[in-house]
C-alpha cells in the first residue's frame, strides 16, 4: 500500500481522466426511450439542513449527469436527464463548493434510481428505491478554495481482514489525522474481496477528517454476480457511481 501526497497538477490529469468518458449536452432531450425523466435543483443549501428552504438560492450552470449525459442547470438551478431502471444521477462539483459528507466524509453527490433494488448478491447491492422522485435536489456548499492545494492518494490499499484495516489504522491513518488536505481518494483495490468490510475501512479512513472519494478496483466487485453488469452492485450502494 502507498499513501503519499501528490501536487495538484496531477490531480488535473486524474480528473481529465475521468471526464474523459462522458459527452456533455446542453440541449439534451428530456425523454428516453421508456419516458423517464429525472429532475431537479441545485442549490446553495446556506443553513446546511439538506432541505431546499424559499430562500435558498438556486445555482445556474453546474453540471448533472446520468453516467451517459451531462446537462448543465438553467437560470433556476434546474436540470432534467432521461433515466431508466438502473441509473445513478449526480451533481457535478463545482470549483468554491463541496457536495453532502457523510458521517465518514465520504462525498455523497448522487441518487441511485434502482426502483427494484439489486438481486440478492453475496454481498448486498441496492434497497429498492421505489418510484422516481418528483424533483432530486442537490445541496452545494460554499467554500474556499485555493489555487494550491494537497491532496491524499491511496493506491491499492487492499486490506483482506479486519487485522489489516488495523494495521492500515495505525500506521497510515493515525499519521494523516489533522493533515490539511483538500481531499482523499482511494485509487481502487479498496478491498481485497471481501466487501462485507467497506463499512469498517470507510469508519478508519474517515478519521482523517477530510472530504473522501473513491474508484472501484477488480477486488472490490462481486465476483459471484451472474454477470459483469452486476459486479459493481455492492460498490454502488457504499460509494455510488
């Protein structure tokens, strides 16, 4: 396992990367195929309490995607995107804001529309989400950011028990606590197969305090899904897409 700090150069080449595979699409049609629409708004959510009060205000010209689109919200902060049974819609963080943390700091930027939930897998996938949601809203922050920044890198972790997560623990996360990064991410390999111990690495990693994303390795996949498309089911349902 290697854990180090990297400039914010290569931070840029990472995220073109990433970027790479989506299509953006201002004038995108709002219908697929079965007729399902996904909209909503983002907003600056002031008083930070998740909900969209009157007199919060909307944001224009941040970026939503389903995996496959990207659109950009209006004047009014909305946005709609076709959606069918299987899709993750998400907000597009934008430079002076951060998305939802959770309790572990793990970014929570997205909505799983999964109506029927995941076959039953070894390792639980997604909970029925039932219908889709009249409007999904996403809540932005606003804070400061500097041109120059630090960032955590973990590259292949890999932990393959609760033992090593101790190890992981004590000799990387114990040093990192207080470190002021802008952010983490752990470059796959977060595991090694047993997904049954996401939960206790978030737990360990969020002690470093700082806002934390992640990117699915070939051992944080159920290998005894029925096919390649449910491999990733466990993975969403922790970290999204």
């Amino acid at each position: 396992m290697n854990s180090r700090y990297f400039p914010t150069s290569l931070l840029a080449l990472t995220a073109a990367a990433i970027g790479a595979g989506f299509t953006t699409n201002d004038s995108l049609s709002a219908q697929d195929a079965a007729g399902k629409t996904a909209s909503g708004v983002v907003y600056l959510d002031a008083n930070q309490n998740h909900v969209r009060d009157t007199d919060e205000k909307p944001l224009p010209d941040v970026k939503v995607s389903n995996g496959r689109d990207v659109v950009a919200t209006d004047a009014d902060g909305k946005y709609s995107l076709p959606v069918d049974n299987d899709t993750i819609v998400f907000v597009i963080k934008p430079r002076g804001y951060r998305t939802v943390q959770d309790e572990n700091h793990i970014s929570r930027f997205y909505y799983i529309h999964k109506p029927e939930g995941s076959p039953k897998l070894d390792f639980p996938g997604v909970e029925p989400t039932g219908p889709l949601p009249s409007s999904i809203d996403f809540p932005l922050y606003a804070v400061e950011e500097p041109d120059a920044f630090d960032v955590i890198f973990f590259g292949d972790p890999q932990p393959r028990d609760q033992k090593e997560i101790d190890y992981i623990a004590h000799d990387v996360v114990e040093d990192l606590v207080g470190v002021k990064a802008a952010f983490g991410v752990t470059l796959g390999d977060i595991l090694f197969d047993d997904l049954s111990l996401f939960d206790s690495f978030n737990r360990t990693l969020g002690k470093i305090g700082v806002p934390w994303y992640n990117v699915i390795g070939n051992h944080d996949i159920n290998f005894a899904s029925e096919n390649d498309e449910l491999s990733d089911e466990t993975y969403e349902r922790v970290y999204g897409p």
